[in-house]
C-alpha cells in the first residue's frame, strides 16, 4: 500500500534541523508498516527496536543519557554498526520505556545528525504523563487511518484518484467518475481506513474477514483501556466509548454525559474522555459561539460533538451491516448521517492547521457542521448525506455572521459546483475540499 504520509518522512529527512520524529496515532493505523517501509525504501539499513518485545532494551536507556554509549549498545543489538549517514533507528512502542522517550532530548542535543523516528500504541497518552520528554526537542506526525483517495489507490482506482488529484477547477465531473466515485465511497464507508481491513477487500473482495478484522480492533482497544489506563478508569472508558454511535444518532449530536450513563456528570467522566482524545480512538469539536480569529478563543468547553477515529470502525460499532451497501444512499443516511459527518471530519483534520469546530445558535434549532480556519479565513461546511443541498442551518449562519466569511461550503452527494458564495463539493472529493475552496475563493 501506498501512503501519503512517505512524503511528509522524505521532508522530514532532508530538513536542515531536523530533530528526532515521534509518529502518532490510533492503533493498528499503520504506523510500524510505514516506518519500516520507510527505511527500506530511503536509507540503506534499517536499525528496528521494539520496547514491547524487547523490554531489556530499556535497560540501555535507563543506565545512561550518553548518546554514544546508548548507540553502541543497539549496534550490538542490531548486529551492525549504526551510521549516520545510512542508517533509519526505529523506536517503536517507545511509550514502554519513559527514558527512552526522555533521551530524545540528548540525541536533539548532541546527536542530531542521527535519523531516529519512534512510534508506539497509546503513545498520545503516554506524552501526556509528566515524565515525558521536554517540549520542543523532537518532530511529530500524525498518521491517521488511511484517506478515501489511499483507499483509491490501494483498490487498484489509480486512474480515478489521479483525477480527482488533478482537479484545478471546480467545475462539476463529469456523471461517468462521479458514478465510479460514489461507488467506490459506499465500499470505504464500509471497510474504513485501518490498514488491514483495507487489504482484507482490497486483495481478496472478503467483506466476512473485514467485519472480523474491524470487531477485532474495537475488541483490542477494550482490552488497552484495561492495560494501560487506570483500573478505576476503566468502566468509564468502555461506557463512553460504547456511547459514541448513539451520541451521534442523535439531532443535533452535542456529547450527552447523561446518556454515557443516566445520572453521570461532566467532572466523573471528563478524564476518561481526554484519555480517549489523546490515544486517538476518538476527536473532539468544540462549539464556537461566533466565527472569528482564532477559532480556538471562541471556543465553548462544555459543548462539543465526539467522532471516531474511523469511520469503518464506527459502522461496525453501530452493528451496522455491509449489505447496507446494496441499498441505494442509505448509508449515507443511516443514523442521522453520522458517518458521512464523520467521514467528512477524517478528510478535514489532516488539510488544517487546527481541527475544526462547529456552530450553533446555542437553541438546538440551527447548527452548522464545522468551522474551519484556513489561513486567516474562516469557513462554514455543511455536510449532506443526500443529493439535497438545502441547508437552513448555512442559511441562517450566513445571514448572522454576514461579514465573517465570503465562502459557504456544502458537502453533500450532489455534484461540484460554486453558486455565488456557496459551493457544492461532493463528499467523495472531501481529502480535497480545502484545495477546493481555495480555487473557489481565488
């Protein structure tokens, strides 16, 4: 498979500061798959050390903060001398070993001509313990599960994915790509972007062994709220985590505490749900109370709306079927729309700067998707599960906030199209819409 993220490695590797690399994200995304094909394919040897499978690795971090000692060390470990020139050190499950993490900083330091990237499960949470490493001493990217357009190309669409890369106008495609477009989205609604439910359709059409592989991660991720979170965490972990299908089936789809558990409140819960923000499982968007710079001033604490991490994962969370497919737009629909929605917000996260927000009118009456700060710009974006672009909530926010944006945009199923100060983008064209909403402004 290939992934984008290869050249965001490659930047990282040519940069003239470069500082040690730290790649997060949700398990089993793909993070060691990718930092291994990276070695593989950019450098000449690939030093491979695994915190989990090897715990007296620990032992060489733990003993000395003397970057050439600790080199030496996983020289012999590794069965061939470590250069700087030539050689990838991976760290992976690197949230085993807290010096290890703290050694980072050394090697930013005074060794910073060495090639050293980390990765690890949960290893969001572990950055947030105190122990951790100082700020500002390493590089980060976030690996998120694989986009519609990686999916594309993993499903052999080349040819389409190449369309939709070389759009420079937004002017509407024609019905033939739009057809195979929609097609194509049904299915990654279906299996989502983890890797390996991926390949499970993508070689072998086996939509049985995707639902076992995509029931076995949400098994795995129970099990890592028992491992690694605190044990009186874990109830509250599972209850929210068993909650996010039903938060988003709702209305307006703010996060409930009360309907985590009847009777819960927000100062029981809050550090189960940060737990499962920064281990990735799950994102969280905040209301705003009016659109204007920077987004994050306006933002309300006690409102917010929880996603998942994936949208294939999410379909499965809500024991929704794959033969949901066969049947016209419905899965789209399906529940309130909440997997085009969240669908939609797996595509924006990685084009911002920030993640984005949403808006209401604080009465459960009007309510826009999100708000995206793009540059010094800021855009409403409605998403649609249908060909019916109609929106009462953009209406509204336009005639509210007048001077706050020049560009309205819809993600809907309906084809691209810009009309005065709305623009159309289709669902299926989401990892581009922030490419598309520039050539519309311009």
């Amino acid at each position: 498979m290939k992934r984008d993220a290869m050249n965001r490695l490659l930047s990282w590797k040519v940069k003239g500061n470069r500082k040690p690399l730290i790649v997060k994200g949700v398990r089993q995304c793909g993070k060691t798959w990718l930092l291994k094909a990276f070695g593989k394919e950019h450098y000449e040897f690939t030093a491979y050390f695994n915190f989990d499978e090897q715990p007296k690795l620990k032992e060489f971090f733990e003993t000395t903060k003397d970057t050439a000692r600790i080199l030496q060390n996983l020289s012999f470990v590794a069965g061939f001398p470590i250069k700087s020139e030539n050689t990838l050190i991976v760290l992976d499950e690197i949230q085993e070993c807290n010096a290890a993490l703290n050694s980072l900083k050394y090697f930013q330091e005074n060794a910073p001509e060495y090639h050293i990237v980390c990765a690890g499960s949960l290893l969001g949470v572990a950055l947030f313990r105190p122990q951790a490493f100082p700020v500002g001493k390493v590089d980060f990217l976030d690996l998120s599960p694989m986009s519609f357009m990686e999916f594309l190309s993993a499903n052999g669409d080349d040819s389409l994915r190449s369309f939709a890369d070389s759009l420079s106008e937004p002017e509407p495609i024609p019905e033939l790509f739009a057809n195979q477009f929609i097609e194509k989205l049904k299915m990654y609604l279906i299996t989502g972007g983890m890797p390996e439910a991926v390949r499970a359709w993508t070689e072998g059409r086996d939509i049985g062994r995707v639902q076992e592989i995509l029931m076995a991660l949400l098994d795995a991720y129970e099990r890592d709220f028992a491992k690694h979170a605190d044990r009186s965490a874990f109830p509250k972990l599972s209850l929210i985590w068993a909650s996010v299908p039903a938060q988003l089936a709702r209305e307006n789809k703010k996060f409930l505490y009360k309907a985590v558990k009847e009777g819960s409140r927000a100062r029981e819960y809050e550090d189960a749900l940060q737990w499962l923000v920064n281990s990735g499982l799950v994102h969280r968007v905040h209301r705003i109370t009016k659109p204007a710079l920077p987004l994050s001033g306006y933002a309300d604490s006690s409102a917010f709306k929880v996603y998942s991490a994936d949208v294939g994962l999410l379909r499965r969370q809500a024991r929704l079927a794959p033969s949901v497919f066969a049947e016209g737009d419905r899965l789209f629909t399906e529940f309130k729309g909440a997997l085009s929605e969240n669908y939609a917000l797996q595509a924006l996260i990685p084009q911002l700067d920030a993640p984005p927000m949403y808006w209401s009118d604080g009465k459960s009456r009007y309510d826009v998707d999100f708000i995206a700060q793009v540059e010094n710009d800021i855009y409403p974006i409605e998403v649609k599960s249908s060909t019916n672009v109609e929106s009462k909530s953009l209406r509204e926010y336009g005639e509210l906030f007048a001077d706050a944006t020049s560009l309205k945009v819809k993600l809907t199923m309906a084809n691209l199209k810009k009309n005065g100060t709305i623009i159309n983008i289709p669902l299926y064209l989401a990892d581009h819409a922030i490419r598309i909403i520039k050539m519309a402004r311009e």
